[in-house]
C-alpha cells in the first residue's frame, strides 16, 4: 500500500489529534475558522477548541486517513476514527485557506 500525501496543513491538523496536542489544533485553523461534525458547527478560537476538547483530543481520539483526494484548496479523505465518543469511519472534507484550516467537515453518513 502507498502512504497517503496530505497538504501540510491537513497533516498537522491529523498529528495535533494523535498526538492530543490542543494547542496545535486549534492553531491549524483560520480565526473564523470552524469544524462543521455532521451539521453542527463549532466556529472559532472557542468554538474549535470546544469540539477538540468534547469529540477529538479530550476524548481519547486516533484518526487514520484511508483515503484522500486534494483539487485546488479541498481536500477529501476517508479515515477511521476511534474514540470514546465514536469508533468507525467517516469522510472529512477540509478546505485550506492559506496555511490554515478554513473548515473541516464531517457530512452525515446517511
């Protein structure tokens, strides 16, 4: 199997949750960035440590990318996700403004 290449940007977003690094999380995002976990939006400073903290780094959480696809500033991967709050997996959708998030989405897998 070939490694998967993630803009840099991505990829720090993905180490800071394996490696429970909140700070860094947080400042792989735009200010008015936001984290959009299947319709519910967690925008901002706050608002992105707010999800870190309840869904992803606070909760134990490990991200493996199974997947991913980049045109222009979107990046779309499927991954694995396993924490205390969900284990399985998901697509995510990033876009990158500059050297930082400007959003990163988890649509409903319905």
């Amino acid at each position: 199997m070939s490694e998967l290449t993630l803009p840099a940007t991505v990829q720090a977003m993905v180490d800071a949750i394996n490696d429970a690094d909140t700070e860094a999380f947080v400042d792989a995002f735009t200010p008015d960035g936001f984290v959009s976990d299947w319709g519910t939006v967690k925008a901002g400073p706050v608002g992105v440590r707010g999800w870190a903290d309840s869904d992803a780094i606070g909760a134990g959480a490990r991200m493996t990318v199974l997947s991913a696809e980049t045109a222009g500033d979107t990046t779309r991967i499927r991954f694995g996700w396993s924490s205390r709050v969900f284990n399985g997996e998901s697509d995510g959708i990033f876009v990158v403004e500059g050297d930082k998030i400007a959003s990163f989405t988890i649509p409903p897998s319905h």
